[in-house]
C-alpha cells in the first residue's frame, strides 16, 4: 500500500487510494472528514524530484490551476475546493467525479458513436466558453482533460498550464506546454495562443473521439508537430454528423475557424444528430503564417525531463514509468521549447513550408539560413527553414538531448559502411564494429555485443561484462511501467543514489528521443567502494525508454572512469544494435 494512504492533510481530508496519475502527479479519492464528502485530492509528485528553481514553478503552476478554475462558474468545469500545504508541497483538494475520462472511453471502446461525442464537444465548449469569458485559457484540451460522469455530466478538468489574463507567472518566454498532438498550429510555430487555439484543441479531440486515433500523431514528437503545421488529417470515416464541425476547428488559420458561438450552434445540432445547417464549409487551409503586427512570439511553457539512473552493479533494475508535456516529461525541464521569433516565417511567407533539398541549405549564408531564405526560394516560397528544424529537435529533446535524438534512432538491418569512433574507417558498419556479433536473449530483445561477452543473471537482472563485472551492461525490462515517463523514473531512483554514493555528481540528464519513441538519458559519476566491483571514480550510463509495447527498456552500463572515452563509444554502438524483439 502506498505510505501517503490514510494520510490526513490539513486536519480534515483523509486520503484513501489513487484514482489517476499523470505526468505531474496522482490523484487520490478521499474524504472530507468536516463537510462529510468525497472528494478528490491532487498530489503534486513531480516536485518531489526537481530542483529550487523548477520546484517553484511547478508550485506556480498548481496555484494557477487553483485560481483558474476557481475563476470559472460552470456545471461543465470541475469545482476546486481547497488548496493545502503539506510535505512542502500544495495539493489540490476538487470535486470527485464518478466515471472516466474520454480517453478512457476511447481506449475501452474503441471509438465514440458520433452523436454522443458531439454531446460531449458541446458541454465541454461551454465550459471553454465560460473559461475564456473569465480570462482564462484552458492550453491542454485533450481527451484525457475531459471527463465523462456516471450520470452523464462531461466535465472539463486540469487547468495546470492554463492562461490567466493578466497573470504572467508561469510562463517562461520561449516556451511550449501541452499535449504535442493537440497543439494548435500557431502554438508550435511560436504565435501567441488565444481561444481560438482552445477551439482547435476540441477538434483534435473530438477527431480522436469518433476514429479512435489522434488526428496528427506521428512516430515522433517532431514528426506530430510538422504534421500539425504542414499535413491534414485523413478524413474521419465515423464522423458522420460531426464531420463538418471537426474539419471547421481545425483549419490551420485561427482566424478562419468557427467562432465559439458558431462552433456551439453546430455541435447543438449535431448532438441532436442533425447535420448542421446554414453554416458555410470549412475546410482544412495548409501552412499556418504568422501575421504581421505587434503581440508575436510565444509565452507558453514547456517542460523538459531529463532522466536518472542507478549507482554501483549491486543495485537492482529500478522502477517503472510513464508525463505527458510536452506533457512529458513533466516535473521540470522543457519536453517542448517555442519555436521563437524569426523561425517560423514572416508576414510575407509561410511558417513552415515543406523541405528544400541539403544542398540548397549548405549553400546559403548564415544570415540566410536563420532568416529561412535562399536564393533559390523566394520568400512566398514553400520551403522548410532548416532553422525550424533545429528548433524543433532542440525543443523536443533539448540540450544535450538533441545528440541522443539524432544518433539514437538508427537500427542496424541494412547497415552501410561508415567510419565510426570505435575503429579506422572501414572497421564498423553503422557505427557498429564488423567482428560484433548479435547476442538474442532469453527474455526476447537482441544487440549487438564484442566477443567474449558473456551473460550473467542476478535474479532480474541481466548483465553482460568480458570481465566479471568490472565493465557491464545491463538489461532492464519493466513490463507494468508505473511512472508516467522514462525522465520522471530515472528522477526517482536518482534520489536515494544522492545520499547513497559517495561524490555523486550528475553529468547529464535530460529526455530524449530513442527509436522514435520518448526516452530520457542518464549519466553521473562516483566514488566507488567495497561494494562496487571495482574501487575508485567510476561513471555510468543509462537510456531508458518506453516502447510501442508499453514496455519500459533500461540500458545501462558501468566502468571505472579511467577508460570511460571507450565506454562510451562501446555504449553508443550497444544502442544502434539494439532491438526489442
């Protein structure tokens, strides 16, 4: 049983067991033990595992989810009844709603009958309604913020990054904070958001609602951002009534969507199973451009998560994991960074356009490369700005990240010669030593190893090491994550390491993206003692990840810190072989 269970906060809310969990943290059932009530109480976890700085903004953000929802008077946005302190931490104490959440609905289902999703964009407009007539934008609709009650309330929840007019707090210039499929065009491409962005929002969930998909979601992050700049979405085969109301919301251009009166007028009929009439066809423009005039740039937040590790070869294969920030990484760093000022287009051309070939962009001048022009390319032009690329990577991944994304996502079936860090040129194929052969283990995933490795398993723990552990790399397997992303795992086994090894020092930890899948990548130094293999300054490594399985995938090798160049470069080659099945 979880050790906060039957914990009473603030003298009078009892907490019973977890009811959700999410990137920021889990929500409890608990009861009022003054008013007699159920209610629902959110734990900030996340706070637990960051640093000052980012600790205070995570508190930012939870007083702001307070505040606005408590800004807002509708039977559609779920109530907040109290704010306390405890452990160092606010927790959020709200109105208990019996039922799931859309995404729950979906995930069980299948998909949603078209008449009921469109009730369900209905009621959960008026709440966006009331929320931007209060001054506050809600910035992550997404199907897992709507919930379906089980006498039949839908209700809007998790204002945690929403927008206060006038309340500048918590954003950070520069950055980006929701869901990156449910992303307005003009949010990626770094434009002010307003609740035209909200509206497109409902659409993206309202699409995912009837077809049982996201709308934009690619392999990648970056791959789901291009595609909700530059691509449509196939056309909705189950929409029926809803179809012309979900293709209105999401036209690229905020201010060729629908208004939010005009939305609710056709989701009124379409909930009745009408198709909506009187209103003119909308239908999906391309490329979102920015528009000239005072009030651009970007002021949203994002959240990078870096990930963490373990210490010496006796400690155990750590706990599971799953955040969502851009949701993603949830407890501190950015997942998602703006696209800023200059690098999604100008007035005179589009935001982002579709890609001019390598050559074109190594021939221009610098000041051509970070403006997006090419002589080749006059500025009404569709081309790709490479310089939005590199941002997009860097908002992504960030940091140091930006390496693991692009290095990482090779795989080793149809290799081609390359010189690589390991040997001379034409000793390595990928990167990977020719004379390394494929080791498939019992527990189903293969890489490649040098020869002479040899296998050696400590309960469930799989290592291979040329020398009884002096170097090792380790396998971890977590079939049942139970955190909500790599990063947010690797944060918590860090913790304990801090007082356990002796001049801990964390080198790099940031998420990542390996095999097109959200990771985080780990590395840190220590002293090591008796317990360790071997003593003296030692240094590891960790890639941690969860596959399309759902199947969380740890990494993680150790040396001394005396041939950790070598290390490192074997570690490298190990990730480009590497296979889950």
């Amino acid at each position: 049983m979880n050790q906060s269970h039957g914990l009473l906060l603030a003298g009078r809310y009892r907490l019973g067991e977890p009811i959700g969990r999410g990137g920021m943290g889990r929500v409890w059932r608990a009861q009022d033990e003054v008013l007699h009530r159920a209610v629902a109480v959110k734990e900030l976890t996340a706070a637990q595992y960051v640093q000052e700085g980012d600790r205070a903004v995570l508190f930012a953000r939870t007083q702001t989810e307070a505040r606005a929802a408590a800004r807002i008077n509708h039977p559609a946005v779920v109530t907040v009844h109290d704010v306390v302190e405890y452990d160092d931490r606010p927790w959020i104490v709200m109105e208990l709603v019996e039922g799931c959440s859309l995404a729950d609905a979906v995930k069980e289902r299948g998909r949603v009958e078209s008449v009921e999703a469109a009730r369900i964009g209905l009621w959960t407009l008026r709440a966006l309604r009331a929320a931007h007539a209060a001054g506050v934008l809600h910035r992550d609709v997404k199907p897992g913020n709507v919930l379906l009650a089980e006498d039949r309330r839908i209700l809007l929840t998790d204002f945690g990054i929403a927008a206060i007019e006038g309340d500048s707090t918590v954003t950070r210039t520069g950055e980006v904070v929701g869901s990156v499929d449910y992303l307005a065009p003009e949010r990626v491409s770094g434009a002010t958001p307003g609740p035209a962005s909200d509206l497109w929002a409902l659409g993206a969930t309202l699409y995912t609602a009837v077809e049982g998909n996201s709308p934009f979601r690619r392999t990648s992050p970056i791959g789901t951002m291009q595609a909700v700049v530059m691509e449509e979405p196939a056309p909705p085969g189950h929409a029926g009534v809803l179809a012309p109301v979900i293709s209105a919301l999401l036209r690229k251009d905020p201010a060729a969507r629908p208004t939010a009166e005009q939305a609710e007028l056709m989701l009124a009929e379409a909930a009745e199973g009408r198709r909506p009439s009187g209103m003119r066809a909308y239908m999906p423009t391309r490329a979102h451009g920015r528009r000239p005039g005072p009030g651009r740039g970007g002021s949203d937040t994002g959240r990078r998560g870096p990930g963490s590790g373990r210490g010496g070869r006796a400690s155990g294969p750590g706990g599971p994991d799953a955040a969502t920030v851009v949701e993603g990484a949830a407890a501190g760093g950015r997942d998602a960074a703006g696209v800023g000022e200059g690098s999604a287009g100008t007035a005179d051309g589009p935001a982002l356009a579709p890609p001019s070939s390598p050559s074109d962009r190594l021939s221009r001048s610098p000041s051509d490369r970070l403006s997006g022009r090419s002589s080749k390319h006059p500025s009404g032009s569709r081309g790709w700005p490479a310089i939005v690329a590199l941002a997009l990577v860097a908002a992504l991944v960030g940091g140091g990240g930006v390496f693991g994304y692009l290095h990482f996502m090779g795989d080793d079936d149809g290799r081609t010669r390359s010189p690589a860090a390991d040997g001379g040129p034409g000793e390595t194929v990928s990167g990977i030593p020719e004379n390394w052969r494929r080791v498939h283990d019992p527990n189903g995933f293969s890489l490649m190893l040098p020869k002479g490795w040899k296998r050696e398993v400590d309960g469930d723990q799989v290592d291979y090491t040329p020398d009884g552990g002096r170097r090792f790399l380790r396998i971890a397997v977590e079939k049942n994550p139970q955190y909500e992303t790599s990063y947010l795992h690797q944060l918590s086994l860090e913790k304990p390491l801090r007082k356990k090894l002796p001049d801990y020092r964390r080198l790099h930890l940031n998420s990542n993206t390996f095999r097109d899948q959200r990771g985080a990548l780990w590395e840190f130094s220590w002293t090591a003692g008796a317990n360790d293999t071997t003593a003296g300054p030692r240094r590891a490594i960790e890639q941690m990840y969860i596959g399309r399985d759902g199947v969380e995938y740890g990494l993680y090798m150790s040396a001394p810190a005396d041939n950790w160049a070598s290390t490192r470069q074997q570690f490298d080659a190990m990730l480009r072989g590497w296979r889950e099945g």
